[in-house]
C-alpha cells in the first residue's frame, strides 16, 4: 500500500496563504507557496506567510514545489521558502514569470533557475506518483489543477477555480480532462471553497463584469477615473485596458511591480492591446499634463494590495496621486472579510476628499472562486471519496461541507482540516491520524524572521493604551537615587493635566528603586526594573483602569571617572596646569550647588 498523507499548512480556517504538503512514501510535493495579508489586528506586520520549520526539517525529501496559478496567495510566499530550501519549482508559463519577477526582488535567490514550465497536456512521472494537470477557470490565465496519481488513485488539487461558460480562451477549463480524471478512483479532492458562503447575489459572468466596466467608464466623463485592481487579475487589468480605449483615454500604471506584470502578459499574448494602442500608456511623469477627462491612474498597490495605495491617497501621502473633487475612484477588487473595516475607512476619507467612490462588489457578485453550485457540480464530475474544502475561512468551509452534503456525500467523508493535521490513507480512505505544530510567519519589511507574537501584543497594547516612560538615576555604589523621577506619557494621558498621578508615579518608583537597592544581595539590573514596571502598572490600572506599556530607564553615574584634585600627579608625576585645576574646581562646586552627589557630574545610560 502506498503511504499517502496530506499535511495543509496553509489555507485552511483562513482566506489565503495556500501551501499543501502531499507525502507519498519517501517524497514530498509542495502544492503552491502563498501568502495572506494580515487583519487589523496584526499592526505593522506587510504579510503572512506559512511556517516552513516541517519543509526545512524534510527538505531532503522534497520533490518539487508545484503552483496552480499566479496571484499572490499561491506564490507569494516563494521567495521567502527559497531561502530555506532549495527545490524544483513546476507551474504554466504566466504562472512561472510572475514567479520570477517575486524572486528576481531578493538579492539572496536572485540567481535561482530551478523551474519547469508545465500546461495540462504535461505529465511527471516521479516513479511512485505521476503529476499532472488540468486547464481551470479564474481571473488569471492559466490556472492549472493539479492530479497526483498513484497505484490505489488520484489526489487532486483544485487550486481556484470557478466555472464561467463565458469566458475567454486562455481562461476556460477542460471539462473533458475533468470527465477522464473523474472516470478513476479520486482518493481526495483538495476543493478551492471561498466562493461557496451563501449570498443574495447570482455570481455575475466575467462578460458582464466587462460590460459594467465599460458601462462606469463611460458614465465618468469629464472625471479622472483611479481604479484599484491586483496586477496579478490579469483579467480584470485586460478589462480596464478595453474600457479605457473605448473612452479615448489614456491609461497610467502606478502600482508596484504593475509594469513588469503587464509587459510579461503582453509578451506572452495574455494581454490584448486595441490596434490604435500608440497612445494607450502614458507614463507617471506625464499625469499632471494630462486632462481629466482623458485620464485612467491603474493603482495595484505593493504586493498585490491595492487598497492599502489608495489609503495614503486619501491620507495625501501619496507621491503621485492626490485626489480630489473630480476623481472617481473603482475598486474593483474583493477585500477579504478581515479588512473589511480598513476598506470601509478608506472610503470614507476618500468621500471627505470630495471623491466618487465605486465598489464593484456593491453592486455586483464578483468573484474568482467556486460558488456552491460550482463545487457540487465538480463533486458530481469526479464522485471523490474524501473532500478537504481548502483556501477558505472556517465559516466558509462549513458552507461548502453543507453544499457536499445536498449531493449526497456522507458527512464523515468529509475533512475539515487545521493546519498541521496529518491526514493520512488507511488503505480504504482518509482520516486524521495526529498533527504537527505549525504556526504562522508574520513578515515585517525585508526582514525574512518571524515578528513573532510577543512584538504583536507590545504593538497592540501601544495602538490601545500607549506607553509610560520614566527616567531616574541612581548612585549603585552608595545604593541611592540620586535623582527626581522624569516622567513622560504618549497615547495615555496628557501630562500636564495629571500632575497629581505623575507625582504619585515618582513616588512609586522611588519607592521601589531604594526598596530593592536595600534588600538585593546581588544587583541584577532586569530585577530592579521589573520591580519597578510592575508596581508602576499595578497603580496605573488602579488609577486609569488602563494598562500602557511601562518603561522604566534607570540611569547610573559613571564611578569610572574623578576630576584631578590639588595635590593628584599625572602619570608622569607632573601636577596639572594652574588653569585645568581650577577649571576642574569650578566643575565640582557647580555640581554642589547643583544638590548633585556626583564625582564629575557625568552619568551614564543602563542597559533598557
């Protein structure tokens, strides 16, 4: 029997971040390598990315790394896995481009060449398993399924997909190549489940979201049009390109790397210019010339985030864009549920700044993924034993399970995976047979280590109710405080008009400095802090029923150095000249004056 196991670690109970781990007996096969954007609640942190502590520990197992399409939950976490592990990296032509552009970025991996461009009529022959692979429908083309067949049948991955009678070649999917993989033993089906959540609005063709495109280009007129797409949407970007040649306007790209992924479409035929295209594109440099009314700015935002660009365009932060009055700005992207609020706030701001504001999903059910009706009729093409709906939050999930189970599949036929859980084949089906830790990468600018969650809660607890500092200094060898706390608040209270609770937080730390500089045995200078951190605290909470973050910066004068005295020598037994003595004099009686019991008046910081 062959040893059959799927390992998610990515991609279940939340929207995004797919990367599934397939083992069969000695070999490992990445099934794509995404990201996810982070929720509110994740400050500062640019992406999500998988935990690649299993992948490292098994790297010498690893087979290939294969991706199904090209947006960034399916490959966007590849530059960062490639600095860890070194394998094959398999996927259709677009799908391998966009790829290289993400690691063409990093200097560490800019010299990988490790791929293999593969399409549906493809098949990898790994001696235990065979890949291959099916055309499927999404808003990029060449999204590609992926088959694993071994001697007992087939595990498939359905990366996204949607089925669209409508659509364009490059975008259709093969419902042939699903029949035939469907007239063999389907072990698992790895189902995209994002599009299935109940919802009042039919899921709208691509053809008439191309038409209600065009239909809100043409009701702009006189207006500059700002139009939020991914760039990876190459369908969407197609569709913004025809409404703009319709319109007689002139299309300016704005985002992130949005240059580079229309040129590599364009070069591939993936993307289609009007035969009067001369003067389609008009570069950055030429925005403020340009009228109004014969103007489209295509914003896609770094990393595929659009709304984020749009955000400091409200803020006016933005270094190309200011918008006004006479802007209409499209959104036409679907924000996932966990930034829904973020969303909302921008429109706002963006209203305030006298803009239109257009949200393609308020007014239509646009989508990339499988409804419920979709699903079910791909469960009724392949008739698999197990179903794993994947690339879903978990109340999504749920719905797709309730969708399986209208066709008639029995309930503990289906899997409602976590990530790290060990599904493995018994011979006869697939069940949970234990799990491994896998917990998530947050990625904060370039740096490739995880922020981790204790960074995240000072971070949150500094967003909610700020930060208390106060600085003292304090004469270790005489065991005293040598001077009067300085205290200073940010995002807690306003200082000046506190005065008695900043008088009372002095005290206290006092208070706890010389109570610990009395009974320590052994001067330990993260004991002393704490102690103060955590009375300070204690009486913050009493008093403000708030918990700000607490610094406590304790200072100590330097016992390293004294000024030279009337009868000191210098080292080559000389006295000091008339004039440095006396200058030395009128430090130390400056710093009586002073009240300062110090031996030259310097002090020096201790370590936070």
């Amino acid at each position: 029997m062959t040893d059959l196991n799927i390992l998610p670690l990515g991609g279940v109970r939340e929207n995004g971040k797919n990367m599934y781990a397939v083992s069969v007996n000695d070999e490992i096969f990445i099934l794509d390598a995404g990201l996810k954007y982070p929720d509110t609640e994740q400050l500062g942190i640019d992406v999500v990315i998988p935990d690649f502590e299993y992948l490292i520990k098994n790297q010498d197992k690893i087979a290939g790394i294969f991706l199904s399409h090209g947006h960034s939950d399916a490959i966007g976490a590849l530059p960062y896995l490639l600095q860890q592990i070194q394998a094959p990296v398999f996927g259709s032509e677009l799908t391998i481009a966009l790829a290289k552009i993400a690691i063409n970025e990093e200097k560490a991996i800019d010299q990988f060449d490790d791929f293999h461009v593969v399409n549906e009529k493809t098949e990898i022959d790994f001696g235990d398993v065979k890949l291959s692979f099916f055309n499927t429908t999404h808003t990029i083309p060449e999204a590609l399924g992926i088959v694993m067949t071994v001697d007992e049948g087939q595990v498939v991955y359905t990366g996204h997909f949607k089925f669209d009678q409508t659509v364009e070649a490059a975008y259709q999917t093969n419902y042939q190549r699903l029949a035939e993989i469907g007239q063999k033993p389907v072990l698992a089906l790895l189902a995209d489940s994002e599009g299935t959540e109940e919802s009042v609005k039919a899921p709208a063709s691509e053809r008439q979201i191309h038409a209600y495109i065009q239909e809100t280009f043409e009701e702009a007129k006189g207006k500059r049009i700002v139009v939020a797409a991914v760039a990876s949407n190459i369908q969407r970007v197609q569709q913004v390109i025809d409404a703009t040649a319709k319109t007689k306007r002139r299309l300016v790209l704005t985002g992130h790397d949005a240059d580079k992924i229309v040129k590599t479409a364009l070069d591939l035929g993936l993307l289609k210019l009007p035969e009067d295209n001369k003067k389609l594109f008009a570069s950055v440099k030429e925005l403020d010339q340009l009228p109004d009314a014969q103007t489209v700015v295509l914003e896609t935002g770094k990393l595929g985030e659009p709304v984020k660009a749009l955000h400091k365009m409200a803020k006016g932060e933005d270094p190309v864009v200011n918008i006004g009055a006479n802007d209409l700005v499209f959104i036409t992207t679907n924000p996932a549920f966990a930034v829904e609020s973020y969303v909302a706030q921008t429109r706002n701001m963006l209203f305030k700044k006298g803009a239109n504001v257009k949200q393609i999903s308020s007014d239509l059910r646009s989508s990339g993924h499988a409804s419920k009706e979709d699903l079910q009729l791909l469960l009724n093409i392949l008739k698999p034993e197990v179903l794993l709906p994947v690339s879903a939050e978990f109340r999504v999930m749920v719905t797709a399970k309730q969708a399986a189970e209208e066709v008639g599949m029995a309930t503990e036929r289906i899997i409602m995976a976590k990530r790290g859980d060990q599904i493995a084949y018994n011979g006869e089906t697939f069940e949970k047979v234990g799990a491994v830790s896998v917990e998530e990468t947050m990625i904060d600018g370039d740096s490739l280590k995880d922020i981790g969650n204790v960074v995240l809660r000072d971070r949150r607890i500094l967003s909610e109710d700020g930060v208390f500092v106060t600085v003292v200094t304090i004469d270790r060898k005489k065991r005293k405080v040598v001077s009067k706390p300085k205290m200073t608040s940010r995002g807690f209270v306003y200082v000046k008009a506190n005065r008695d609770l900043m008088k009372e937080s002095g005290k206290i730390t006092i208070d706890a400095i010389e109570e610990y500089l009395k009974n320590a045995k052994a001067f330990d200078w993260n004991e002393l802090k704490n102690g103060v951190r955590e009375k300070l605290s204690r009486f913050l909470f009493n008093e403000t029923r708030r918990r700000p973050m607490v610094m406590p910066v304790v200072m100590e004068v330097n016992q390293n150095r004294r000024p030279h005295h009337k009868n000191d020598t210098d080292k080559k037994g000389k006295k000091p000249a008339n004039k440095q003595n006396q200058k030395n004099q009128g430090k130390a009686k400056k710093a009586k004056n002073q009240g300062k019991k110090t031996d030259d008046g310097q002090a020096t910081k201790s370590a936070d």
